[in-house]
C-alpha cells in the first residue's frame, strides 16, 4: 500500500487535510522501485480507495446526502489544472450483491483497448511525476438552524510514469536519463540552429536509446542562460577613479527597506577601504571581458655611433629679415562695412560669405556640356525662374508689412531671405 500523503502541489496544498491511514492504492501498473512508485507511459494504471477509506471520512452532515467523489490527475511539470477528471459514486456500495460500483481510476486505458474497450480517456504519453488526488466534498447544509459551510478532504497519491524503451529491460537495469542539450547558433524568427542534433548528442553521451524520436517534435524546452550568476565572480562595486571591489556573492535585503525594491547586501572579497562613507556613489558593473596579464620584457638600446654630419641651429639673430612689421590701426566692425545701409549689405554679401565665393573656372559656358553633368540645362532654367519668383514674393509680402507694428523681425528675416537667393544666383548656384 501507498501513504496517503505525499508532498503535494502548492495549487492544492492550502486544502489539504493529512490522515494516518492510507487512503489510495495502486492496483494494477506500478511498482515500487527505491520507494517511489514507478511505471511506464504504456501500461494501464489503475487506482482504488483503500477498504478503510470511507470508514476513516469525517461524518458528514445531512447523513452524506450530497457528498461527492472526484479523482484528479495532475502533472508536476505542468500547471495547476487536472489532466485527467473522473467523478465515482459509492452510494451502491450496501446495494445487493451483483450491483456495479466502480470506483477505481483508471490512467492510460487506452494503451489496452482489449480490457478497457468503453474508457475513451485522455492517454499519458509523457514521461514524468504525476500526482492523483481524491477529493470528498460535502456542501453547505443546514440543520435545525444550524449551517455548515462547505467541506473538502483531498487525498492524494504520487507516483513516477517512466518512457518504455526499446531494447532496455528495466526489471535487471534502471534507466539513467540525461537531457538532451544543444547550444543555440542563430535565431531566425521562430526557427533556431542548434549545435548539435539528436542523434549527435546521444552518440557523444554514449547513450544507448534516445527517449525523444527524431521524427516528433519536442513539446517540452527551455532556454537557459546565465545572468547574474554569483559564482561567475564577474560583480564589481565601482566607487570611481578605478577602485573595483569584487563582490562574491548578494542577496535582497526585505528588513532595512520593507517597500519595494527593497535593498540588496553584497559580500565583498575584501573589506571596504577607509575612505568609502555612507550614502557614498556606487555603481554596480559586471566585468565583460577577463584581465589580460602579459609579462614583457624591456632590453635596453645601446646606441652606436654614426658617421653623419649634423647641422647646427642657424644663428638667425643677426639676419635681416626681408619681412617688416606693419601693424594696422584697430577698427570695429561698424567702421568697416560703413552706416550706409545699402552699403552695408552689399559689403556683406561680397565679402563675409567668402565660403560662397565663386571661383571662376577655365571653362567654355556657351556649351552646356562642359558643365552641367548631372541635371539638364531646362531645369536649371527653371530653378533660376524659380528662385526669381521667389525674390518677387518675398518682396510683395515685405511691402505689405511696412507701417505694420511689430513687424520689425518679419521685414529683416524677408530681406535676409532675398538677399541669400541673389547671392546664391550671382555665384552661380541655381540647383
């Protein structure tokens, strides 16, 4: 017989009630191997109430009327919800002889159509730890103004589902399985290259069968990776100016600050220098790339004389220099473009945009050819009509501004814009 309580899931653990006496037994399909009940993905497996079970139940209220039976089957590697559903009912078991009262589970009846032919359950083909629970439920009831708020008992039972592997037979050797690992190359959408495939993987390991068929696809992976890991000894505390502590190994601190995200204690290969104070800066960095230590040695350079001929500094103090210092008085800015108004632009415009000095080129402009390359003569024609249409906009909506107040800015950032295309224009530019 199996105990009644195994460690259970955390989804139904808060419910569940623990008993002395055993309370599910395996009939059929499970052995018991290094004290875990063991079987295979291929073997039906059928599990009952012990005899006792229903002696040992808490009274129920309402003499039992309403109670319920239900079994539930549930992967440990999985989530919180039941595989596999069947609700029994032992109201006939003080029915007379002869009356059906089947309250036994039965798991992977499919894999013996034979001697199941009407259970058309769900059939278990992974491998795993599986876990099956009864659960008693007794609904709210009332008697003589008394209520009794809904009751549930849950008893479970643990056992092991092991693949059937051709070739090995497991009553003389226990199967010793090792995952099959790959290391991920690229990632292309949903595809990914591995390093190795299924059939390199167990040649390397020196497997003898392979669980997994190279054919079916795998529904059960993960991906790992190592982030943060404390043995690395990758973690440093950085307090500048290159003073690295290593930090060997941190864990959250939920005392010193109860609210989230809390504080983190980090233990240090050395101790703290004596300049590091409270609230001082910290970074906490992660060392990318390990210290490259190479020993090199310097051998010294002995210098040999040379046949040369060396020159002499020159003695320039005594040489006249054929260059005079002619200095010119200092004059603002104001004094060289003049207080003449048009004047002033046209100085600005010859001479402070020398970055758009044309320069003027041994070429034949009678002939297009010689220098428009890449645009034709009719657009430049029509940039020119273009830029010439813009200078009569510019100036019909600066007119329009003239006795408006506050139009100061507007009427000077107009003439700046006319005078920039003239510019461009007369350097040629029509682009």
């Amino acid at each position: 017989m199996a105990k009644a309580f195994t460690e259970l899931p955390q989804f139904f653990a808060e419910t569940a009630q623990e008993v002395e006496f055993d309370s599910i037994i395996a009939e059929e399909g499970l052995d018991e191997l290094e004290g875990k009940n063991v079987g295979f993905v291929t073997v039906p497996i059928v599990l009952n109430t012990s005899d006792s079970f229903l002696s040992n139940l808490p009274f129920a209220g309402s003499f039992g009327f309403g109670r319920t039976y239900r079994w539930d089957l549930y992967n440990t590697d999985a989530d919180n919800q039941s595989i596999l559903t069947k609700v029994v009912n032992y109201s006939n078991l003080f029915a007379l002889p002869g009356s059906e009262n089947v309250t036994s589970f039965t798991i992977n009846a499919s894999k013996d159509p034979e001697r199941f032919p009407l259970d058309t359950s769900l059939s278990i083909d992974d491998p795993g730890t599986y876990i099956a629970t009864m659960t008693v439920t007794d609904p709210a009831s009332s008697f003589m103004g008394m209520t009794t708020p809904e009751q549930k008992y849950i008893f479970s039972f643990e056992f092991q589902l092991l693949p059937d592997v051709e070739g090995v037979d497991e009553g003389m050797e226990i199967p010793k399985y090792a995952p099959y690992v790959a290391q991920i190359l690229n990632v292309d959408g949903t595809k990914l290259t591995l390093n190795q495939t299924l059939n390199e993987f167990q040649k390397r390991t020196r497997q003898k069968a392979s669980v997994i068929a190279p054919d079916n696809p795998i529904t059960k992976w993960s991906i790992k990776f190592k982030n943060q890991e404390k043995r690395d000894l990758s973690t440093y505390l950085h307090f500048g100016d290159d003073n690295l502590q290593l930090a060997t190994n941190f864990t959250t601190d939920t005392e010193t600050f109860p609210d989230s995200p809390f504080s983190v204690l980090y233990k240090l290969y050395e101790p703290l220098p004596d300049d590091i104070e409270e609230k001082d800066m910290v970074h906490v960095v992660r060392e990318m790339l390990p210290e490259l230590t190479e020993t090199i040695e310097l051998v010294p350079y002995a210098q040999e004389d040379e046949d040369v001929l060396v020159l002499r500094i020159p003695d320039s103090a005594g040489v006249d220099s054929p260059v005079t210092m002619r200095s010119t008085a200092f004059q603002s800015y104001d004094d060289l473009v003049t207080s003449d108004a048009r004047l002033k632009k046209e100085i600005e415009d010859k001479f402070l945009s020398g970055s758009e000095k044309p320069i003027n080129l041994n070429l034949d402009y009678s002939n297009y050819e010689n220098y428009v390359n890449f645009s034709s003569a009719e657009k430049r024609l029509d940039n020119f009509k273009y830029k010439v249409k813009l200078i009569d906009d510019y100036k019909a909506e600066s007119s329009s501004l003239v006795g408006v107040n506050y139009a100061g800015s507007d009427l000077r950032e107009l003439d700046k814009k006319i005078r920039n295309i003239k510019r461009r224009i007369s350097n040629g530019i029509l682009a």
